[in-house]
C-alpha cells in the first residue's frame, strides 16, 4: 500500500513540474482527456495550500484537478473526476452534431450500466439524465454533474488533503492537518 502512495505521489510530483504536457491530446474515446491538466506553470506552495481549503479552488485550478485526480485513480475512483471533467466540456459545445455525439459518449462511458467506468448515481438523477438523452444539450448531465461534484467534496477530497500525498506538496509537517490546526494525540 505504502508503495502505491509513493508512486501515486512521484507521479504528481513529475506531473506538476512538467512545463508542456506531451502525449496528452483529447482523444475521441475521452472527452475528458482534453483538460490537459497542465497550464504550463508549476503551481505556488500558497495555491497548492489553498486546496486544502476550499474544494472549489482545488476543482479550478488545472493542477489541482492533476493531484486530485491522481489520488482519485489510487482509490480506484478517477472515473468520477473524468465524468466531471467531460461535462465542463460537453457545456463548451456549441454544435448540436457534436453535442449529442459527446453527449452519447458521456452516457456510454460513465452512466450505463455496462460501462466500468460507470458513475454512482441515484434512481431520480439517472431517470432524469435518460430523459434528458432524447434531445441532449449541453446541460444533458448537470443534475448528475452536481451528484457527483457533491460525491467528491463530501468523500474523496477529505480524505485527499489528509493524504500525504497531499500533505507533502504543501509541505505540511506531519500531526498537521491542511487546515493549520494540529493534530493532539488522543487522551487515555
């Protein structure tokens, strides 16, 4: 376990010195592929330490979606991050053609059932998405965009910023949680 940390986080940290990313073009298979993930600067330690604040800077920040995502595929969950990302790019869309192609690619690749990619989603949001795909727009997803954004907040990205992963890239000391506040030993 301790050895797929350490190469999750040797990733991260190649990654994000990367000044152009290489080998990293949208294919059409994955939608999501076209967030680079790289904006070709390596981020300052005072951004790296605001995702550890606040999920929505972490989310928009195209390195911290790098890290997170990283972490995300040793949990065996990166599908929820690409799921995510694809519907950022589905709502850039402005060709119908293109939108119910991207939109059918989303569907396949993370809503059905047969996909092993597939994404958590309660009954009424998957009703609503099926609905949706009889005329896709670039909105087709947003309900399940929002279930799944609120999936990770609430799950993966507490356990992210506690993660030494995380932890080293701020260059948080150890019994140091990402918020600032030590971590006291518990009372016998």
């Amino acid at each position: 376990m301790a050895e797929k940390w350490r190469t999750a986080f040797t990733i991260i940290r190649k990654r994000l010195a990367i000044k152009h990313a290489e080998d990293n073009g949208p294919t059409r298979r994955d939608p999501a592929s076209s967030d680079t993930l790289f904006d070709g600067e390596q981020p300052s330690l005072e951004e790296i330490r605001s995702w550890g604040k606040s999920f929505d800077k972490l989310m928009w920040s195209p390195s911290g979606r790098m890290a997170f995502r990283e972490f995300l595929r040793c949990e065996y969950s990166e599908e929820n991050i690409l799921f995510w990302l694809a519907c950022e790019e589905l709502k850039k869309e402005t060709n119908h053609e293109a939108i119910e192609e991207k939109a059918r690619f989303i569907y396949e690749d993370y809503i059905s059932i047969l996909s092993p990619k597939e994404v958590s989603l309660d009954s009424r949001v998957r009703e609503i998405v099926n609905r949706n795909m009889v005329e896709p727009t670039p909105h087709t997803f947003d309900e399940a965009q929002l279930q799944i954004y609120t999936l990770m907040h609430r799950d993966s990205y507490p356990r992210f910023i506690n993660s030494p992963q995380f932890k080293s890239l701020a260059q948080i000391p150890d019994g140091v949680s990402a918020s600032g506040s030590t971590a006291e030993s518990p009372s016998n």
